[in-house]
C-alpha cells in the first residue's frame, strides 16, 4: 500500500484513504508528509535531551506539522524542502544533544533526493507505528492533537507570541511515537496533548487580542456587494490584515468566511472600509 491517511473526518468509507485523499491529496504528497513527521520525530529525540533550545526549532516543527494537516498543502515540493530543512535542523540538535548509544531510525536516517524520499516514506506511514491496534491509535489520535497544538502556535509565533513549553510538549510527544509505550502511558500522553492544546489556543487568543484589539459584539453585513472582491478563510488573522492593507484604496472587497469569521470582531479591522463582513453565500 502506498498511501494510507486517516487524519480527518472526510476519509473513505471512515477507515483510511489508500488511492487518491477524498481530500484530493495524491499519494505522494501524503506519503512525503509521513516522511516529514518522521524527521521530526528523529529532530524530537534530540530535542527532549538538548535542553534549552533556540525557538527556532519550535516554530519551525509548528511550521512542519502545520503543512500536513487536511487540506493545507499538497505541493510535493513544499514538502521535500521542508524535509531536507528538518534533517538539517535535528543535525544541529544532534550536536547540541549529545546522545550515545542506539537510536531510533528517524534520528539517524538520512537522503537529498525526492525519489529517495519517496522511497523511505513507503516505511513510514502511521500503520507503522506499532502491530498493536490500540497502541498504534492512541499515537495517531496524539499526532492529530500536535497538528492542532502547531497550527495554533504557529498564528502566534506569526504575531511574536512564543511558550516554550508548548515547543517542549511537541517534541515530548513526536518523540513518544518512536518508543515502546503502554496503552496506559499513551492514554495519558493522549490527555496531556488536549491540555496543552488549551494553552495553545490561550496563546494564540493572547496573541490576537493584544494585536487587534479585545473582540467586540458586532453588527456583521452579510451578502455581496458590487466591487469586485476577495473571500478569506482560515485562521491568520495576520494575513487578513496584510490583505487590508494591501486592498486598501483599491476597488475591491474584502469579505470572510469560515474559520475567518471570527475576525469582525476585532477592533483593529473596523477602520478598513473595504472590510465588508461575513460572505453570506456557501
């Protein structure tokens, strides 16, 4: 089997994409992921024993974990840089760690090319992680809380908000992947990610409100108007504004829709003219 991808509601027949993502992820660019969190994982290992690290490591695993998530990126080039960025950065960890002794694959393992890639990424997927059943769920169903935990440290990290100890829980956790755990220590980890995730998300509102503003109740146009216009979704609220600016005095509109959303609510965004609202259409 080439792919196999079950991280999100949509998978086919609720067991796992193993041709083309209903998403329309192909299977390389999912196997290319498989492969991405497996350095990672490797970069992890060294992580958990460096001690204090720059939060360059940090942002750049969010960053990594980010780019696998549903419907986020799909481009096979993106993820090979991204690839050879992460077995750069877990060799500058290496050095700083200093660990001796046998070490998981991911740490040492090592290629440049796509093809090679691809080829290592085959003996990588999360059906890999145990031939136990439930060990092997509970370690996919972390992995899926550290893709969230990423991407809402990510947003920040866009607006200068950092918590290394969110950084020291992503690598605790990718590490964990890697080792012989019990369904009970794994059932705990499993728990301590959704903890996290909650000072995750306080970060990213800390960092949202001391940007733009304390949310504000707000009436909301709903519909179109007769400017051209430009539908945002998502969750960067740092994007929303460079779009205003970069859209100011310009003719076109500016409207938001999902994730998005909650952006008409920010203080900071009223001044934009432009900034229409919420699109009312599907």
């Amino acid at each position: 089997m080439g792919m196999f991808c079950f991280q999100c509601q949509e998978t086919a027949k609720n067991t796992g994409c193993t041709i083309k993502g209903v998403c329309g992820k192909d299977e390389r660019a999912s196997d290319l992921m498989d492969l991405l969190i497996y350095v990672l994982q490797g970069l992890s290992i060294y992580a958990e024993k460096a001690g204090a690290l720059d939060k360059k490591y940090g942002v750049f695993t969010c960053q990594a974990l980010f780019a696998t998530i549903t419907n986020a990126n799909f481009d096979e080039d993106r993820i090979t840089g991204l690839i050879k960025k992460a077995i750069k950065l877990r060799d500058e960890v290496k050095a700083q760690a200093q660990i001796t002794g046998n070490l998981h694959d991911s740490a040492i393992w090592s290629a440049q090319t796509k093809e090679d890639f691809i080829q290592k990424a085959l003996q990588v997927s999360p059906l890999s992680y145990s031939n136990n059943e439930d060990v092997r769920s509970l370690k996919s169903l972390m992995l899926f809380g550290l893709k969230g935990i990423a991407a809402y440290a990510d947003h920040a990290a866009v607006l200068g908000f950092y918590d290394d100890e969110v950084f020291k829980f992503l690598y605790k956790g990718l590490a964990a992947i890697t080792k012989d755990l019990s369904a009970d220590e794994l059932t705990a980890l499993v728990l301590e990610t959704g903890e996290v995730a909650v000072k995750a998300m306080a970060l990213l509102d800390k960092a949202n409100t001391e940007s733009y503003g304390n949310p504000e109740i707000t009436k909301v146009n709903l519909g179109v108007r007769k400017n051209p216009g430009i539908l945002i979704s998502g969750h960067d609220l740092k994007d929303m504004e460079e779009l205003l600016k970069q859209t100011e005095g310009t003719g076109v509109d500016v409207y938001t829709h999902g994730e998005m959303l909650p952006a008409n609510y920010y203080p900071a965004f009223k001044k934009y003219k432009h900034f229409v609202g919420n699109y009312g259409g599907s």
